[in-house]
C-alpha cells in the first residue's frame, strides 16, 4: 500500500496534468494536440488550422516516400508499393485542400 505522502503526490501529479490539459497555451495540450491522429474522413475535421496541419503532415509523408523512391537499390516491387502509397496520399491531400477551402481556407487545388 502506498504511503500518505506518495499518495497526496500522484494527486498532486494528477491535478497539474488536467490544469495542463485545459489552458491552450500550455506546452503539454500544444503536444497533446499535435499527437493527435489524422482522422480517415477529411470531413470529420470542423477546424480549418487542424484541416492544414493534417494536410502538412500529408505533404511531408509524401516527400519522404518520393526520397525513398529514388534509391536505386530498391527492388520493382518496393518501388510499386511505394508508388501506390504516394498516390493514396496525393488523393487523400485532395480532399483535405477541398475541406480546407469548405471552412474558409485558401484554396490549394487553384
């Protein structure tokens, strides 16, 4: 059983990280916030700087799938997979252009 003193502390530890947690300018909810999973729908994202974070994030998967794709040591098939994981990308960085301009963003696809 723990003792008193290590159990006002994990309360302590507790209150702190959910004081952390609600005030936005916090360092902890801004990398809570960028931990976050892109979700599958573009749609399902209702803030337009999530909407351009998400698709940056898409940008920089695809610039280091086109890095690993000019490696002349990798086989047709490592190429091919490659290949039809930057096309995904390309179409999904679509629909995120598109839902960024629905919430009044800049429009990328122009």
């Amino acid at each position: 059983m723990a003792r008193p003193e290590e159990k006002a502390q994990a309360m302590l530890n507790k209150w702190v990280r959910m004081r952390d947690e609600s005030d936005p300018t916090s360092t902890l909810s801004r990398s809570l916030l960028h931990n976050q999973k892109r979700p599958h729908l573009a749609s399902k994202c209702e803030h337009r700087a999530d909407a351009e974070r998400f698709r940056n994030q898409i940008i920089r998967e695809i610039s280091d799938k086109v890095a690993k794709i000019q490696n002349e040591g990798l086989g047709e098939h490592a190429i091919r997979d490659l290949n039809d994981g930057i096309n995904k990308l390309i179409r999904e960085k679509y629909h995120w252009n598109r839902r960024i301009r629905e919430l009044g963003g800049k429009d990328y696809n122009r």
